[in-house]
C-alpha cells in the first residue's frame, strides 16, 4: 500500500538523507510493484558526489513507489525502468532522481508530453508532484518516441 504524501510533513531541518542509498534498498519492493513484464535497472549518474536532500527517508520511499506504481500503469505489456541518482550538473547543480521508461513495442506512454509536470496529469506523478515542489525541487519530462525520461531535481541542503 502506499501512502498519500503530504507537504507539510516537509521539514527543512531535517537530516540529509541520501537519494542513492534509498533508491537501492527499494530496488526490491520496486521490482515487485512494477511487476514481472517491467524491468527495473538502478544505477548513478556520471557526476561525482554525493546525492543528498533535505526530505525524510519515508516521503523519497513513498515518491519511488508511487512513480513505480505509475510506470507500471503506464506500461502494462512490459518495457524497462532505469533509475539513476546522484548530482545533476546540467542547469544546476542538484540531487536528481531520473527515471527512463522504455516500454514495449505494444505499451505507450500517451498521458505525457516533454515539459514540466503539473497537477493532474497521472495519478503517480500527481501524488509526488507536492512533496518535490514544497522541497524547492521540480519535475522536468521528455519522450522522444516511445521513450519517457523524467528528471526529478531537489536543491542541495546547504551547511
């Protein structure tokens, strides 16, 4: 079951918790929701250092599951998810969850168009989009084909 997430359980004092760290200790739970015609590939992004944010533990597991549960809807006769983690450098420096979805030559991902992700758009998408918004963080989607890339980006806490 997954939880609805709220933004005012967003605490800016919270501890830094590490995005790659948690994305590979749900690769399990993740395999399970996205069921057994989806693959799922974890891995990091090229730039060095380390992938920390100031959002809870719980509110990043909740934010996998339910784009997990979206990429599972989204693609129902199969493809393959990659997740990456760590430092995206490319507009500003940030900690980035990037999610590939590449379905199967009968799934497609119609509900999406390349651009920044606003409310109502999918209910996994819709569910996060809260909680990465209230942590100064954004969605950003591209699809190129079958192809859906969808970078989330959270601020770096500071000192």
């Amino acid at each position: 079951m997954v939880r609805t997430m709220h933004p005012d359980s967003f605490d800016s004092a919270a501890k830094a918790v590490n995005l790659s760290t948690v994305a590979a200790a749900l690769a399990p739970e993740l395999r399970c929701l996205l069921g057994p015609t989806i693959a799922l590939t974890m891995g990091t992004l090229p730039a060095s250092g380390s992938a920390l944010v100031r959002v809870s533990r719980e509110e990043i597991v909740d934010l996998l599951r339910h784009l997990a549960l979206d990429a599972h809807d989204a693609m129902r006769t199969g493809g393959t998810v990659t997740i990456r983690t760590g430092l995206l450098r490319e507009v500003a420096e940030c900690a980035a969850l990037v999610i590939h979805e590449v379905p199967d030559a009968l799934s497609s991902r119609s509900d999406l168009a390349s651009g920044p992700i606003r409310k109502g758009r999918s209910l996994g998408l819709g569910a996060s989009y809260d909680m990465v918004e209230h942590a100064g963080g954004h969605f950003h989607i591209s699809c190129r084909g079958r192809e859906t890339v969808l970078t989330i980006c959270f601020p770096l806490p500071t000192s």
